[in-house]
C-alpha cells in the first residue's frame, strides 16, 4: 500500500486550472521529487495534499485512507508533515518555543488540563524540550535554542523548519524547496541529511526541488509538472534527459500545447485563497 | 556532516542557569517584598483606599482576559464591556440578595456562573469572529459589545426593573479590606489560568495562530477550535471580573455598561492592554492598574486635582480625561515604544526570571513580535 496516492486532483481557481489531472504515488520510505518551472502548480499540489485547498475533483489517499476532505490539523495529527516555501515558522517566537509549537499533536495532555494547571503537563513539558533539544542536537543547531527568529540567517531558517516539521513527528513529510536560501555546499549536506532523516527515522519524503544536483542524489522517483498537468515522470535520470522537461525549463521547442497562459505564482495564489 | 544522535537523547543539564538562579534568589525576594508589602498594606490606609485598590484588582482581571484574547490570539475586542456586564448581570440576579447579605455558597456559585455565562456569550462572539478579522472583526465585535448590552442589560427584568439589582457582600467580606483581598484572590485565579496558558500547548498554539494561522494548522493546530478557545476563556475571566464588580458596586445597574459608559469601558480595555505591551502579563498588569487609577470614578484623581486647584475643572471633565491620557499613551506606544510597557520593563523582568540582568536584550520581546503578527494592526 502506497504512504501517498493522489487520484485524478484537479484544481480550478475561477477559470484558471491550475493542477489538472494529476496522479501521484509515493511508497514506503520512497524520496519523491516533484518539479516542474515556476508555476506549475507544484505548491497547489501540496496545498491539496495537506487540506489547505479543497480539490475541484479527485482524491487524496493516505496509506488507504481517504483523506481527501480532512482539515490540515487532522492531516499533521495522523503524520503529514510538511514545510513552507517561505519559511513556515512562529516568526515571534524562539527557536525552542517554535519545536514546542511544532509538536503539538503529540503533547498527551488535552487542553483543558493545560489551562487548569494539571501536574500531567509538566512532566510532559519537560519530554517535549527534551524531544525539542534533541532535534536541534540533530540539525546541529543547538546554539540557536533561545534565539528569536529575527536574528536568524535564511538557510539556517530553513533548516529550523525542517526540524520543526520532525517535531511533528512525522511519517510523510512534504518539503517544499528545502534547499533555497543554500549554496551548493550547504544543499549537499542537506541531501545526505535527507537520507540520514530518512535511514533513522523512516521518513517517507515528497519534496518540490529545483536544485537538480540534490534531486539526482536524494531521488528515488520524479514527477514533473509543467502548468498543472504531469509532463514526465520516472527515475532521476530519466526525467532530466527528457526532451520535453528540458524544453520546459529551458523555453526551447515548447510543444504548442504548453504554450498557454503563464500561471500565477503559487505563493500568491496562497496569500490570496487564505487571506 | 554527523547525524549520529538518534532523535531522543539524554539532555545536557544547564547547570550554569540552575545556579545562577539560585544565587539570585535572595536579590529577588528582596525585590519582591517592598511590592508584596504596597500591594497588601497600603489599601489598609483606609476604605477609600481598599475600595480603589479593588477595582484595580477587577481591571487587571479584564486586562488579563484582554491579554489572551488580543494578545496570544491576536483577535481584538471592543465590546469587552459585555462580557463584565454580563457577569455582573448574571451574579446579581442569580443571587439577588435584596436587602440582605449574600450567602456565602451562593456567592461562589454566582462567581462560577458569571465566568461560565461570559464564557458562553465570548464563545458566540467567537463564533460569528472566525471568518473575519481586522477592522471588520473590531466593527462586529464593537457592535456585539453594545448591541448586546443596551438590548439585553435595559430588560426591566434583569435590571431589577430600572432600579438596579442588589448585591449586597458575603458578612465575611463586607469590610472593604476584606473585599479588596477576595478581589486579588481572583486576580490570582486569572493569573494562574494566564500563566498556565502561556507555558503549554494552549498558548504557543494560541500565539502560532496569530502570527500565521497556515503554519499553525501545518504544526496540527486547530485554528478553528483554538480561537473560539481564546474567546471563550478570555470572555470567562471578564465574566468574572463582573461578577466581583457587582459586589464591588453592590449592585447590577445596566448604567454602568450601556451607552457611553460602556463604550468608554471597552476603549479603555483595549487601550489598556496595548500600552501594557500585547502578549506581556507584567506590562498589561501595571497598565490596568494605572487605568483603574485615572479612571472617573477614582477618588486619586479627585485629590490630586484638589491639591493642585483644578478641582472645578476635573469635575467639568472627569469623564474624558481617562480617555484623553489614554489616547496620548496609546500614540507613544504605537509609534516609539511598540512592545509597550512590558518591553520597558522587560530587563527588570528578565532579571526577576534569573537571567544576568542587562539593558540590551538582542532577541527583544513577545510584545514586540504580537505587534508585528497579530491582526490589531488592522
């Protein structure tokens, strides 16, 4: 059974579809990568994924489960991590605080024992800093621990976040261009990294990537999504030698049934659908 | 790159925090006492003095309910005054004492109802709240405030047909002393439920929610839930504030939230809790106080302005001078000072904590950052 299986999903915004038809599989302990050039509705796609966007039409299979129309709390309760493209964190808060956030679900105390000041809480505070302390230990970030956000560099951001969507506890994650903000060095690291995460703690891993060095490494299959439609998928290697994905990303010999439309930027289709 | 460590590991002690905590102990006792001793004996002065000093007390409960609603939710409300009204209401005619003085059972019951019928009506406002925000929350919740004060509170019924409804104290708090200290036994509860919120799951869902609710729903908030939550538990600590003010006054007169009075409440509540600092307990305390200080009810300003000769014109006045300091206030927070009170107090805090005490703190405060995330910008 896969971990993650997407059905027919479509999205339409309006007039505009921005994912149509797309079909998608992640197994056990798999490392997906989802391309594709800016616009191409790879950040719609794990809106839906995730709950944020309600599909038009189609599915969303979680390890058999429909989970199609969940909210996004319920999809992080049950493990489906993920990440933001511009890094999803409590801005006002610390490091330590933001990988308490982050483990909300796995608290074990409810809410009302937490505003009645129950001695459960505690001791379970004392487990989650723990856990918290751990990650950062991981990450090798563990002098960042009472810093705000603020003060903190891009890329180390973008690595808290990582770490944030493993306080989750996660058995999916959805990384949404985890190597943005780094260099080639850093995302190298972050490709072993990836697959350390991946060996200890059986993360099974989608992640939109445009950094092809990374994807070749960490990659056990590809889709790639040229304006919401799938245009190519398979291994690595494959993908990145098919003529159709190097004419999308390079604007070479388009086929003419691409040459529609630009989409918006998934970012701000975001920040306009939320608002 | 090492990743060794598997994700659970032992914890490194910190020592050095422990004991640097426990040499500062002595220091902060020290501190802490001149404090314990003004907010205990001075309201022993005289029954001027207790009186004023309680309804310090129910304002710092309001600036408590305020603080998790507008901010750890970041939600603003500016009809506050219902939820007070609405405790006073429903203690007073709960317990309707007539002429007599008030059972010392029911008296608690009332106190329970009162956070628990506010509770409700803030989960209602809640309700109704979670699809907007902004200016339009701040109109929808002004409109409830009043809406529901002058419809519900002027019912002859529940008013005592006009005449107001009394609440004569329990004997064993009808000292005003007395009354002052079940007023801060009540203002620990909400102290306590504060600080309990805040150090849990509650609050950093709470507060992950104000600055970006996409990335609290990710980290398996439920946005939905969390802020009818902060609602309802902010509405339940002004109802109790209410339910002590109908003690305080003795008596539920629907005058004392309806109209103008009661809009005067709700800016001074949430004026109170913006110069206090958003999110900052310490800061919004010391605001509510001054506000319940400066208020036109208080016998402070009557004396001070008889000392200087501007008795006349404070009488001529009395009723917009809160609202004018107030204004005045808010301005230098918003534009000089935007973590408010709590910011200005923060090293003095900090050091109260156990932290090495410093005037440069390079991470900044909560308030500062409920100012930038939180939706009161409007």
């Amino acid at each position: 059974m896969s971990v993650l299986e997407v059905r027919d999903l479509t999205i339409r915004f309006g007039g505009l579809t921005a994912i149509d038809s797309l079909d998608l599989k992640v197994d056990e302990w798999e490392i997906v990568g989802l391309m594709g050039p800016n616009g191409a509705g790879k950040t719609t796609a794990f809106n839906c994924i995730t709950g944020f966007y309600k599909p038009s039409r189609g599915q969303v299979f979680y390890r058999g489960d429909d989970v199609t129309k969940l909210p996004p709390h319920r999809k992080a309760a049950l493990g489906i991590g993920r990440t933001f493209q511009n890094v999803g964190m409590v801005k006002s808060e610390t490091v330590l605080e933001n990988l308490l956030t982050a483990q909300h679900t796995k608290t074990g105390y409810g809410a009302l024992q937490a505003v009645v000041g129950s001695g459960v809480v505690r001791a379970r505070e004392k487990e989650l800093v723990t856990r918290a302390e751990a990650i950062l230990e991981l990450l090798g970030l563990g002098e960042f621990r009472d810093r705000r956000l603020g003060a903190l560099s891009y890329g180390t951001l973008k690595l808290l976040e990582l770490g944030c969507a493993l306080a989750t506890d996660p058995d999916l994650l959805l990384l949404d261009e985890p190597s943005s903000g780094m260099g080639p060095e850093e995302s190298h690291q972050l490709g072993e990294r990836l697959l350390t995460l991946r060996k200890e703690l059986g993360v099974t891993m989608l992640l939109i990537e445009h950094h092809v060095p990374l994807v070749a490494a960490v990659c056990d299959y590809v889709y790639v999504l040229n304006f919401g439609k799938l245009l190519a998928e398979g291994d690595p290697d494959h993908v990145r030698n098919h003529p159709e994905v190097v004419a999308a990303y390079l604007g070479g010999e388009a086929p003419e049934a691409l040459a529609e439309t630009e989409l918006p930027e998934d970012q701000q289709e975001l920040a306009e659908v939320t608002s | 790159m090492t990743v060794t460590s598997p994700p659970i590991a032992a914890p490194a002690l910190d020592l050095d925090a422990h004991r640097r905590t426990r040499r500062r102990l002595g220091a902060r006792t020290a501190a802490a006492l001149p404090l314990l001793a003004v907010v205990l004996l001075l309201p022993l002065h005289s029954d001027g003095f207790a009186n004023i000093a309680a309804y310090a007390a129910i304002f710092v409960m309001v600036g408590l309910s305020m603080n998790v609603l507008t901010g750890y939710t970041g939600q603003i409300s500016l009809g506050h005054q219902a939820f007070v009204g609405l405790g006073a209401l429903t203690t007073a005619n709960l317990i309707n004492t007539g002429t007599t003085a008030a059972d010392p059972f029911l008296f608690g019951i009332g106190m329970v109802t009162a956070a628990a019928a506010s509770g409700a009506a803030a989960l209602l406002l809640g309700a109704v709240a979670l699809r907007i925000r902004g200016l339009y929350l701040a109109l929808v919740t002004l409109v409830f405030g009043s809406v529901f004060a002058d419809a519900i509170f002027t019912l002859p019924s529940l008013n005592g047909q006009d005449a107001g409804v009394k609440a004569y104290r329990p004997t064993a708090l009808s000292s005003e002393y007395r009354f002052y200290l079940f007023a801060l036994a009540m203002v620990v509860v909400c102290y306590y439920v504060d600080v309990c919120v805040r150090r849990t799951k509650v609050g950093r869902g709470l507060i992950a929610l104000r600055d970006n609710e996409l990335v609290a729903s990710a980290f398996g908030v439920n946005v939905l839930g969390y802020k009818l939550l902060g609602f309802t538990l902010s509405g339940a600590m002004a109802g109790l504030a209410g339910g002590v003010f109908a003690f305080w006054t003795q008596q539920f007169s629907d005058k004392d939230f309806t109209a103008a009075a009661g809009f005067n409440l709700a800016l001074t509540f949430v004026v109170m809790v913006v110069v206090g600092g958003l999110a900052n307990r310490g800061g919004v305390i010391i605001a509510a106080v001054f506000f319940a200080l400066v208020s036109p009810i208080s016998p402070m300003m009557g004396a001070i302005a008889q000392h200087t000769g501007w008795l006349n014109f404070y009488n001529d006045h009395k009723f917009y001078i809160s609202n004018v300091i107030g204004a005045v206030l808010l301005l230098q927070t918003v534009v000089l000072n935007p973590g408010g009170l709590g910011q200005v107090i923060r090293p003095f805090a900090r050091w109260f904590a156990g932290h090495p005490f410093t005037l440069h703190d390079p991470d900044g405060g909560d308030g500062v950052g409920a100012m930038e995330g939180s939706s009161v910008r409007a």
